[in-house]
C-alpha cells in the first residue's frame, strides 16, 4: 500500500491533514479532553499519545496493512472506553 492510499483510508476512519505539513495527520477526541492521535508520513510512525502504552514499538510503525487494522480497532475502542473516561 502506497501513502496516497493509506491517506485516503485514514481520512475515511477519520484522520485530518495539517494544514501547515501534508505529511502530517490526526484524529481528535475533543469529548475526551482533546485526545490525539498522530501519524507522520516522513516518520512513517504512530503516535499514539501519552495514555496508551506501546509494548511493542514496531506498532508505531504504519508501513505495514496489519498495524493499520490495528489502529482501525483502537479508535473504536477509544471511542467506547474513552466514553466512560478511562
């Protein structure tokens, strides 16, 4: 998957392009205190903000269609256990 396409699937989960840098984009939780989530297309890397913990750091990493998917299924867990302020 090239970067054209992951950026037109993350913009359909959600994801917003700065507007100062295109490589950059983010999803917000504005009902849950502005939380963030990042990813960077000269990084290639995920940031997932400060209360998630990455046991792994290769999950940071969006190069591969498996970590996507993962990322797919954290923002709807976000969206239910953010909901309940966890």
């Amino acid at each position: 998957m090239n970067n054209n396409e992951i950026k037109s699937l993350i913009e359909k989960i959600g994801f917003i392009v700065d507007s100062l840098n295109a490589d950059l984009y983010s999803k917000r939780y504005k009902k849950h205190g502005n939380y963030k989530l990042n990813l960077n297309f000269v990084t290639n890397k995920i940031d997932y903000g400060s209360k998630i913990t990455l046991g792994d750091k290769t999950t940071s990493n969006f190069y591969m269609m498996k970590i996507l998917l993962c990322l797919n299924v954290l923002i709807g867990f976000l969206k239910k256990v953010m909901s309940h302020n966890i």
